[in-house]
C-alpha cells in the first residue's frame, strides 16, 4: 500500500486549522468540472496554475503562479510557498456528502510529461466516511497529516459517506529532493485503512436486478451508477466497474452499450496513453 499511499509528515493541529479557517473566510469560487469523471458534488478551486484563473482545472506542466484566490488565503500561501517543494498545480478540493468519484487513474492528459511526480494531500476537513478508494481497501486521510497518493499508479476513486463536507489542498508536484526525503520516511497508520469485501457473484446478480429495475423505469444512469459505485464497496479484483458494466449489458443482449463502456474503459484507465503506467499496447 505504501506505494500507492501514504502519510509523509505530521502537520500540527493550529497549522490545519488556521488553513481551513482561510477557505471559511475567503469566499472561494468552487467549480463543479470533470462531469464525466464524478457523480455530482465534487468541487475544485485551483491556487496556483499556469494562468493565474482559479476557474482553470486542467492540469499541465508549469511552473505554476498564484491565482487570484490566493490572497485570500494568506495561511495556505505561507504553508505552499514554504513546503520545499517542486510545485506543478494546487488546488482546492471539496467533496460533497454523497458524492462519488468514478475509478479512473491521473496524469494520462497529453499536456502532461512522463516526468515523475506525486499528488500530496492535506486534509483541511474530513469525518471518518471520506474515502480514497482503491482496488482492494479504502483510505481515509486524516488531518494532521500531508499524504502522498500516487494517482497514476493505482486505480481509484473517491467518495464521502459522511454527513459533512470534505475539503482537502491539493498539491501535485515534481518530485525533488525535498519529496524524495519526505517520501523515505512514509508510514500508514492500520486505523487509516479499511478492507473491502470481495464482490461475489451472487452480489453481482443482486446488482443486476437491483438495476434492472432501475432500467424498467427508464432510469438508465441511475442503474450504471450502481455499478460504478461497486468499486467505492467492494474489491473487484483486477476487475474494473467498467468490465462489470460491460458484462451486465452484455447478460441484456444491449452489445451498444457494453462496447461503450469497453471504450469508456480506456479512457479513465489511461490505457491508450504511451508512457503511462497502465498503457496497453494494440492488441494486448
């Protein structure tokens, strides 16, 4: 797991809490982007990009400069432009309560290098039902720490199951030999982490019918819904929600909408993206 993720460095209570004290403060202008990518509810505001527009999310090499929010936020600048590190885009990101983002993996966009680099969280504002997924345990990120996740490395999602919003700073960045040092010292506490179960055939077929029922009433997202939420649930293996959506339209004759999600596959995977680490080569 500690290649995938990880807590890097403890970060003290009044730190934490006076950065989430700026975001209650500054009136953040949060953008709901990547649909595709998110059920509803996640939100982003970037700090520090290749424009200086807060409303600009896609993600490119850069050295990137403040946004306009910043000033804003005087206890996140001293915290970014102190940390020692590489910085490529930094964001803000909140997750409404039931909100879910769908299995995909990162840094597949063809602005983006194959140069190494490491996505940090700090955690502002969690409760213990805010996930990092993936493929076969969930994390949660607690404060008072700085976490590393490797995004482009493991399949993953994310999701809030709790009552009250998640809001996290985002910082991808370069590795240097700051991160390098930072990264020699990781550890995972066993409470962060939770065990999903397996997805058992007969769990499966329960999905199956449970979403059928959804389809008879014509409602089409809700039922595949159903299925991308599984990998926020169980452990499906080297399964991705995008093979059982396929399966499940396959058992219903509808070959349109099983290639479609076969398609959809290679685009959150990143599976048509030379370099990237889950590249297939034509034909594998």
């Amino acid at each position: 797991m500690l290649k995938y993720t990880s807590q890097l460095k403890a970060i003290p209570r009044d730190v934490v809490d006076g950065m989430l004290d700026d975001v209650a403060r500054a009136d953040v202008p949060w953008t709901e982007n990547y649909s595709r990518y998110q059920s509803g509810g996640w939100k982003t505001a970037a700090l520090y990009n290749a424009s200086g527009d807060s409303q600009e999310n896609d993600l490119a090499d850069c050295t990137p400069i403040p946004t306009e929010v910043v000033p804003r936020l005087p206890r996140i600048r001293a915290f970014v432009e102190g940390s020692g590190l590489k910085l490529m885009w930094v964001r803000l990101l909140k997750l409404d309560p039931n909100a879910f983002l769908w299995e995909h993996t990162d840094y597949g966009a063809q602005n983006l290098s194959r140069v190494p680099r490491l996505r940090l969280h700090v955690p502002l504002k969690t409760n213990p039902g805010a996930l990092i997924v993936l493929p076969s345990r969930s994390v949660h990120m607690k404060s008072g720490f700085l976490w590393k996740l490797t995004p482009h490395q493991a399949r993953h999602g994310a999701c809030n199951l709790g009552a009250e919003e998640r809001i996290h700073l985002i910082m991808d960045c370069y590795i240097n030999e700051h991160l390098e040092e930072l990264v020699a010292q990781e550890l995972l506490e066993p409470d962060t982490l939770r065990e999903k179960p397996l997805l058992s055939d007969e769990r499966f077929a329960a999905l199956s019918r449970d979403a059928d029922a959804l389809m008879s009433e014509g409602r089409q997202s809700a039922a595949e819904d159903l299925f991308r939420k599984s990998f926020h649930y169980y452990n499906l293996g080297t399964t991705s929600t995008y093979d059982l959506l396929a399966r499940y339209f396959e058992g219903r004759g509808d070959a349109a909408r099983r290639d479609h999600w076969l398609e959809a596959k290679v685009g959150y995977l990143n599976l048509n993206v030379p370099g990237h680490p889950f590249y297939q080569h034509a034909g594998a």
